[in-house]
C-alpha cells in the first residue's frame, strides 16, 4: 500500500480504475516513461497507460482464443 501511496495523484487515479491489476510498482514505471516521452503532460501520460492497458487486454483476449493443443483441457 506504502508504493500506492508514492504514486502521484494522477497516477494513482488511473490504477483505481484500470481494469487489470496492475502493481503500484509496474505503474509507477510506466508513468515515468510515459511523461517523460509526454513532456510532463499528465493527460498524454494517462493516454499513453490507457493504451498499454488496451494492448494488454487485446493481446490477452487473442491469447484466450487461441486453440487448446491436443493433450490439454479447458
């Protein structure tokens, strides 16, 4: 909890709602990525998490629909 505390506000915003369950730490490095390529603007870093978040899911989602190979169960 103590590295969700160290997040920045918007930061911490973003995690409350994301959809995966991100750790604070994982966060915390993306962000800084991500403004830093922003130039400090908050609103293109919360973009920039917002579209990892989505290439995740997506990648997920192909994965899941990937068939089983032969010997394994649902």
């Amino acid at each position: 909890m103590a590295e969700f505390d160290r997040l920045p506000p918007a930061a911490r915003r973003w995690l409350a709602q994301a959809v995966l369950p991100w750790s604070a730490r994982s966060v915390r490095r993306l962000w800084g990525r991500a403004l830093r390529d922003a130039g400090g603007d908050e609103g293109a870093a919360i973009a920039r998490l917002d579209r990892v978040e989505e290439a995740r899911l997506a990648r997920d989602r192909s994965v899941a629909q990937l068939p089983l190979r032969q010997g394994q169960n649902a």
